[in-house]
C-alpha cells in the first residue's frame, strides 16, 4: 500500500469512531488525536497536488481569516459544483461529504454522486417514504462507497403492507447495499418494518427507535453480529405501537446481539415525544431484568429511576452482570437514596429531585386554606413546574420547594393528610408562578396572599389526597 492509502485507512477509522455525532461519538477517542491524523492526511495529499488536502488544511483552522473561508467556498464549488456546495442538505467537513435525502428531493443523490465529491460520500440521512428510501438505497449500492460510514434511514408513515416478511427495504437490497458499502460502521434506523437484519461484517454502532423496526432484534432474520453498540427506543417519535408481550419476550436476544457490549435505554422515559420520552408504556426496568443479554454488556444507560420497584429490579439486574465497568442513570426521582452496588462498576447517577416522577396515582389534592376555603389541584402541575425551572429558583424558593416535597414524600408514605407551613407554601408558589400553568395552583397562591395582606393568613394549609 502507498502512504496516502495507509492514511486513508487509518483518517476512515478514526473519522467513522470519533466523529459520526449524530450516532454518538466514541468516548474513548481523542479528537485532537483525529485533527492531528488529518494534519498529516492534508499534508501527504497537497504533496500529490490534490486539492482535498487544502480543502482539509483549511476546516482545520481554528480562527480562518475572511481570505480563508472566501478560499474554502472556492474550493468546495469545485469540489461540489456551485449549487451543491450551497444546499443546506449537503455538507462538506475534511473532504468528506455527508447529505440528507428528503421526499421533497429524492434525486439529490444522484446529484451529489455524479460531482468530484462522489468518492468521498461519508454520511447518507434518508427521510422519507418507502419509495424514496428504496430509491435512494438502490443508487447508493449502485457501486462501491468507500468512505460511507454513517447510514440514516427514517420513514416516520410506514405503509399498511409492510411487515418483516416484505419490509420497507427488501432482503436483495440490503446484500447488495452491504457489498457496496465495505467501511459502513453506524446505522440508524426509525419506523416500522424497515428491514428484516443486517448482516454487515465492519457495522459496529446501531441506533434504533420503534421496537419492530429491525426484525433480527425480535429473532426474525440472522443475527447482528459484530453490533457492539446499541441505542434503542421501542417507539419512533409520532407513533404509538405498543409492543405486545410476546414482542417484549422476543426483543433483544443474547443469540441476536451476540457482540453487543454497550446498551443505551435511556431514551425510553414514558410517552411517545422527542428525544427522550419514546418508551411508550414499556416498563423499561422490568423489561430489562428479563434480558439474558445483560450478562455480557460492559455499559449500560438507563433513563431515570421512577420509583422504588425501579430500584429493586436495577439492583437484581446489576448483581446478573459480571462484565459491567460502567452504568448511568439519568436521574432518580424523590431524592432518594439509590444504593445501587456492583462489585466493579462505575455507577453514575443523574440529579436526584426532591420531586416525584409525574406518574402518580394520588395526584389530586384537597387544600383547606385560610377563611376555610377549600381548593382542589394536581399535584402533576408542580412536577412539571419543577422539571423546567427548578435549578433556576431563587434558594429561598427551592428550601420551600424541598420541604413541600418532603411532606409530599412522607404522605406518600402513609396515605394520610398533613399539615404544611402556609407562608413555606407560599414561597415557594410565589418563586415559581411564572411557571404554574394552572389556574388551581394560582387560586391557591392569590388566596395565601390575600389572606396574609390581610393578616388573616392561618399558620398551616391542610392537605388531604383526594
């Protein structure tokens, strides 16, 4: 091999690890490391006249100068052709060429692959129907991809028919597409029935959201071998497809993820929304003490600890984990005290809230106020409240906050009525009630203030779940 091949090789691999932010960087790659490969890459190919080495030289400028970002729109209109090196879909960093295919421009491709930047194509982001997808998968397959190491595919409307018996991308496209694409090292996939496996020998990094979205991680279809890395949500942003029991006891098999060593869940907190509540109903915590898989992981990521039966089934799946070095919860709800023990891992826990997770079953509460007057309001309100503006509380307002929250706790604890501070509570509604988006909560904080302008304010408020 000549140097720039052996450069090329080595710049192909640390880009696909370190820099693919969409799937999620390596954390245990250096990307000054990666500048200082591109340095010596830019250096080889200027000595050979190829203007990619100054294209590369300049994006690795820290402060370009005007002349300089002038000589790079110079450079990347030849490289792409005018048009291209404009389109807000096409991108150029390093010489390498990423593009995202939409409906509304299914040939960009097309257009990207027949410029000087064709060889270089790194990144591919498909959002679309089925037909765009499929189109687009077939050009790309077309010939041989080099540098493609990143792969998006999103199709947010799946059509009636598709099943893993006749998914969106069929069995034959995605042979072909894995022989033209030898350095493919990150795939992403969203929706329903998009392919039925992908057996792709160099795919390390996969990226997941819908549970029925790729059939080998329900058993249908080969393995995924060589997946080291897997992010995974059982639901696609806009969709409600509940996984069926049977679906969560195929899900994730040791025997289908046999290289898996990173599992990523923490996308999963309850609902249906972007980027993070995507678990839909699925109690993620039961569902992952059943998973024979995790005796192999090395790293884990979990959304947040909801409640003490969360805790309890995280702690029995940590002592099923001998290979574990690294676990992180995003955050655990109701300042408690986690626990959580494994003889070797690393545990790292997110903010621990002196607020419940919004999931309560006793959320209504009757307050008897001053002049007995009595409100009715959801307790749900204040844990919204705190979620978007907690840190930004004055102190003040946040040690009203932590006692509120106590009291709550103890209630919670016994089921009983309590007797709470009314000037405690009323700090702590007057700190935050730029974001109490409920008419119950603001009765209660103008009948406080009335009551204490008025010095008729009584020394307790009386809560009673209802």
């Amino acid at each position: 091999m000549t140097r720039v091949s052996d450069l090329e090789s080595m710049v192909q691999a640390a880009w696909n690890r370190g820099t693919q932010v969409a799937f999620g960087p390596d954390p245990a790659h250096s990307r000054e490391e990666l500048r200082a490969l591109l340095g010596v890459y830019s250096d080889e190919l200027q000595q050979l006249d190829d203007p990619r080495g100054e294209l590369i030289a300049l994006d690795l400028l820290r402060t370009p100068t005007t002349d300089d970002e002038r000589r790079l729109a110079e450079l990347t209109a030849d490289f792409l052709g005018p048009t291209l090196a404009r389109h807000p879909n096409v991108n150029t960093r390093y010489g390498l060429v990423g593009v995202a295919i939409t409906d509304l421009e299914p040939q960009l491709l097309a257009q990207v692959l027949g410029s000087r930047g064709a060889p270089f194509v790194s990144s591919v982001s498909i959002f679309g129907d089925e037909l765009t997808v499929r189109r687009t998968l077939s050009i790309l397959a077309g010939e041989s991809r080099p540098w493609l190491g990143a792969l998006r595919i999103v199709v947010p409307s799946p059509p009636d028919w598709a099943s893993f018996a006749d998914p969106i991308v069929p069995h034959e496209l995605v042979t072909e597409l894995v022989a033209s694409t030898p350095a493919l090292y990150a795939v992403s996939i969203i929706g329903e029935h998009i392919l039925r496996d992908l057996a792709h020998p160099s795919v390390r990094r996969l990226v997941v959201a819908g549970h029925d979205a790729i059939g080998a991680l329900q058993g249908v279809g080969a393995p995924l071998d060589g997946i080291r890395e897997l992010d995974f949500a059982f639901q696609s942003s806009g969709g409600r497809s509940e996984p069926s029991p049977r679906d969560l006891a195929r899900l994730l098999a040791a025997d289908a993820l046999p290289t898996l060593r990173r599992l990523d869940l923490s996308r999963n907190e309850p609902g249906y929304r972007e980027p993070a509540s995507l678990g839909g109903t699925v109690a993620v915590f039961r569902f992952l003490r059943s998973l024979a898989l995790v005796r192999q992981l090395t790293h884990l990521d979990l959304p947040a600890v909801r409640s003490a039966q969360d805790l309890d089934l995280l702690q029995s799946t940590l002592d099923t984990m001998p290979a574990l070095e690294r676990l992180e919860v995003s955050r655990v709800y109701g300042h408690v005290h986690h626990g959580l023990r494994h003889p070797t891992a690393t545990v790292v826990i997110g903010t621990s809230t002196p607020w419940p997770a919004r999931e309560l079953d006793d959320h209504m509460l009757l307050l008897e106020l001053a002049d007995s007057v009595e409100q009715v309001a959801d307790l749900r309100v204040l844990v919204g409240a705190m979620e978007r503006g907690y840190d930004g509380l004055p102190v003040e307002g946040r040690l009203a906050w932590d006692d509120w929250w106590e009291a709550i706790a103890g209630q919670r604890t016994t089921q009983a009525s309590f007797e709470f501070p009314s000037e405690v509570l009323l700090t702590a509604l007057e700190a935050c009630a730029a974001l109490l988006a409920d008419d119950a909560w603001r009765a209660v904080m103008r009948q406080l203030r009335q009551a204490r302008d008025a010095q008729t304010i009584d020394t307790t408020v009386r809560v009673t779940p209802v």
